[in-house]
C-alpha cells in the first residue's frame, strides 16, 4: 500500500489520524458543536468540565472522548460546509446550499479556468478550488483588499497551504480582467456582486464558446437588470433563474416531520451561456407581461451599495480584527 502524495490542496489533512494544528469538530450528546485548533499541551474548557488536546492528538477521525466530568464528545474533522459556517467573516458568505447550486449548474469541472469576482471571506472561493482540482485554476477579483486577506486566511486554515490553483487579484473586474485573462480563455465566470450587469461586456470577452456565466444576486430588482442586460447584450443564451430552499427533517422513531427552522431565501441564482463571435441568438417568441418594460419602476440611474440590498453592515473594526486574526501564526 502507497502512501498518499501530500498536495498544497488540503487532501493529505483530510484522511489519517488528528494532529496538532488542525480543526476539529466536538459534539455532544446534545448535538451542540465546537470546533477546537489543536494543539499540544492545551485543554478545551467549558461549564462541564475539560479535556485535554493531547488526547486526541494521533487518535482516529470519527472518535469519542470524555472530559473530566464525563461528558462524552464525538469528534470529526469539519466538513467544508462546516468550516464555512463558522469561520471567520469579514462579508456575509455565500451558504452552502448555493455554493453547491453553482458548482453543479455552472458545471465547474476539473481542470476548468474559473473567473470569480466578489470573494468576500472565500466561502465561495474554496468550494470552486475543491472542484477544480490541482490542474484547474480560479482568479477571483475583489477589490477590497482586507476582504481579500480574509479570504486568503481562511483557504489557508483549510486547505493548510496556499492552494496552487488560486489566484486573488485586488481591483476592479471591469478594469483588471482584460489585464489578467485573454479573450476567449475563461471557461466560467461566477459574480457575486451588487451590479453584475456592469460587468457583462468584459465577461463575455474573456469567456471562452459555450462558456457558462452565474450570477449570484440578493434582490429580484438585480436579478431583472442581469437577466435584461444579457438580452441586451446578444452574447449569451436566454437566461435561466431560481432560488433553493432547504429544509431539515427531524428524525426520531416514528416521528418523522420537517423542522421547524429552514434555510429559506438566501438568494437568487441567474445562468447564461456565451454564444460563438457573430451568432445571433434566435428570437424571443415568448410575449411579455403588459407593463413589464414599464419606466416607472426603472433602477437604471440608481447608485447600489450593499444597504440598498439589505445587507447588514460590516464594520472596519471587526474586519480589522478578522484580518489580524488570520494573519497570526496558530498558537504552537
């Protein structure tokens, strides 16, 4: 039996026995969960006693222990949707629902070149790495560069090492796309921004026949604009939208019903494809909605900040404070 070739891609700390350094996953009888770093000679406190780092330290994934008051945890390695739950965040990240939705829609595939603009904390970012493998390659813009630090800290902690297929360029996707990619070159494009419609004529520069583009967006008044200005444009396939929701069950005997707590709207997902230089795309036979095309409600002048959507806040001091946090080395 061959050992594994460890990779800078996470794979080698993802099988074998826990070491000091890594994350893992305690839960308890109750199903509440921590996540720990570990390390040598440390203790993991909390109300009902401790236990000690060491002891898991060499021991199997999938264990148990039992701190000193008795109390028996479970521990496992996080999964990435784990991880990107409870990471630290500077931007709110994109839920591991909808990371699955664009992998899977916009058909990443090993070995893909991959256009990512929005990092935020790299939620987004580390589920396209996984499935572009080692011979693949995402670049992914930002154009804030703490955001940009936060993002490149928590792939790291994941994954262990830079990952090799990982690109993070700080600026302007509409300014330093052309300046990074050549034309025709990009087999997928995935924004998660507030005007992605601004974006669309240097994306379909840089995407390759065929090549697919997402958009990730918050409010139905930006998922209009995308789908209206891809139409516009005469590029791209006619586009194609929707949302997921998820929603648990619970799991006891013969009683079996839904939770009461889903995972509802997070988001709206919108695809299109680019077509060959000098296609037309065939003509729209469908009718449209009297008033849809109505100028009273257009947003076409409006000035988009992330309030507008809805979206909370975030404030320098805590980035200040994630970006720190990640760029200090783990406590041996």
């Amino acid at each position: 039996m061959t050992t594994p070739t460890a990779h800078a891609t996470g794979a080698d700390t993802r099988r074998g026995p826990f070491t000091a350094g890594e994350r893992v996953q305690l839960t308890d009888a109750k199903g509440r969960m921590h996540t720990i770093t570990l390390g040598e000679g440390k203790q993991f406190h909390t109300h009902r006693g401790h236990l000690l780092h060491d002891d898991l330290i060499g021991a199997p994934d999938g264990s148990t222990i039992t701190n000193t008051a008795n109390v028996q945890y479970l521990a496992l390695r996080p999964l990435l949707s784990d991880y990107v739950m409870s990471m630290p965040r500077g931007a709110a990240v994109v839920y591991p629902k909808d990371a699955g939705q664009i992998v899977t829609m916009a058909d990443i595939f090993p070995g893909a070149r991959v256009v990512e603009a929005g990092v935020g904390s790299g939620a987004l970012s580390m589920s396209l790495l996984r499935a572009v493998g080692d011979t693949g390659h995402v670049h992914s813009f930002e154009r804030r560069e703490d955001f940009a630090d936060i993002a490149r800290g928590n792939a790291r902690a994941f994954f262990g090492a830079d990952h090799p297929a990982w690109t993070v360029t700080v600026g302007d996707l509409v300014e330093s796309l052309p300046q990074h990619e050549a034309p025709g070159s990009v087999d997928r494009v995935v924004l998660d921004m507030l005007a992605p419609w601004e974006c669309l004529e240097v994306v379909a520069e840089a995407l390759a026949p065929g090549g697919v583009l997402i958009a990730y967006v918050a409010t139905a008044t930006q998922l209009s604009r995308v789908a209206e200005a891809a139409r516009d444009h005469g590029g791209f396939t006619e586009p194609q939208a929707w949302e997921s929701m998820v929603r648990g069950w619970h799991l006891e005997g013969l009683a079996v019903r839904p939770e009461h707590r889903m995972h509802g709207h997070t988001g709206f997902l919108i695809t299109t494809r680019r077509l060959a230089p000098g296609v037309t795309p065939p003509l729209r036979k469908r009718r449209p909605a009297k008033g849809a095309y109505g100028e009273e409600n257009d947003a076409s002048s409006s000035t988009w900040d992330a309030e507008d959507l809805g979206e909370r806040p975030v404030s320098d001091k805590k980035v200040r404070k994630v970006r720190r946090s990640l760029s200090e080395p783990p406590a041996s």
